[in-house]
C-alpha cells in the first residue's frame, strides 16, 4: 500500500471517529430529549380531563404506532433495532472471517490495551483510555464492525495496510452518516 493511500486510510480514520462521537451525541441527545418530551407529555394528560385525555392519548400515542414518544412503540423499535443490529453483526462476522488481516490487526490491539497490562501504572487517565479502547475493540470485534476495529488501531498505532481498510471505512462512515440523520429526524431529538 502506498504513503498516499495510508495517509488517506488515516484522515479517513479521523473522520470516521469524528463520525462515531456524533452519533454518540446525537444518541445521548435523543434519549434525553425522548425523556423529557414524555414527562411533559405525562404531565400535561394529568391536567386535562377525562375525555381530553382520550383524544389527547389517541393523537399523540396511539396515531398509528409512529409516535416515538410511545412507551409500546419505544420497545418494539428498539426491539426491531436490536434484531437489525444482530443481522448486521452476523453479515459483517461472517464478511470478515476470511479476511485474517482483521484478527491480526484485533490481536495487535488487544495486546496492546488489554487491562492486565496496566493494573499497576501510575496514570489513571491512561489506564481508563486503553481500558476504553479494549472494550471498543472487543465490541468492534464481536459486533463484526471493523470501522471502529479501525479506529481502535489507529489510536494504539496499530499499523493496517491493506488495501480493503478503505472499503470498510467508507461503510462505516455511510452507515454512521445515516443513522445521524435518522436521529436527527425523531421527535425526541428535534425535542431536545
């Protein structure tokens, strides 16, 4: 693989972790505000009458299952999202078996952040981002998700250069790109 094509495996990198810390706050800021939104929603049915109430239940929790703010819905999304995540981990663990550059570059990873390690250092900010990044890439691994497996090398300096990298990457960065957007388009976000 060329000087060129790593650097640009790198920045790619970066936009990747850039990407993934968006989607963490965008996830974090839909929950809050999915929270939020219910209790005002709670409250208000506490101030109206009997038959509002009806109405008022009917709009904004029974109108056709759609309404994030409802508890039934909220479980079954995130059911349907639990078993699209297990259908896409079983995809990638299955896409990545034969590509063994991906259980090296997991090993290197391990070996380098794996809490054993640093039990005894004297840092503790440093002992939490290795430990950190040890859960990412066991997680990454399991999950089948070799973008953020990527991320994890490039925070250990864990040298990838193969030419397939790329391919993930770019995934990763398409998948993570969507699922903003599809947060961002949730009334709990925009609540927030």
């Amino acid at each position: 693989m060329s000087k060129a094509s790593l650097k640009k495996n790198k920045s790619d990198i970066l936009r990747l972790k850039i990407l993934l810390e968006d989607k963490e706050h965008c996830e974090k800021e839909l929950n809050l505000g999915t929270v939020d939104l219910n209790e005002v929603l709670i409250e208000f049915t506490k101030r109206i009458s009997t038959d509002q109430q009806k109405s008022f239940k009917k709009f904004f929790f029974d109108a056709d299952n759609s309404s994030p703010s409802s508890p039934e819905n909220n479980s079954e999304s995130t059911e349907l999202q639990i078993n699209e995540n297990e259908n896409l981990s079983k995809q990638l663990s299955h896409e990545f078996e034969n590509e063994p550059w991906v259980k090296k570059v997991y090993r290197k990873i391990i070996q380098r952040t794996h809490p054993d390690r640093y039990t005894h250092f004297p840092v503790e900010e440093i002992k939490k981002k290795f430990t950190r990044i040890y859960r990412n890439a066991v997680d990454a691994y399991k999950s089948g998700d070799v973008g953020m497996l990527l991320v994890c090398a490039y925070e250990t300096e864990v040298e990838v250069e193969e030419p397939q990298a790329s391919r993930y990457i770019t995934e990763s960065m398409n998948s993570c790109k969507s699922k903003i957007e599809e947060i961002k388009n949730l009334i709990g976000y925009q609540w927030y």
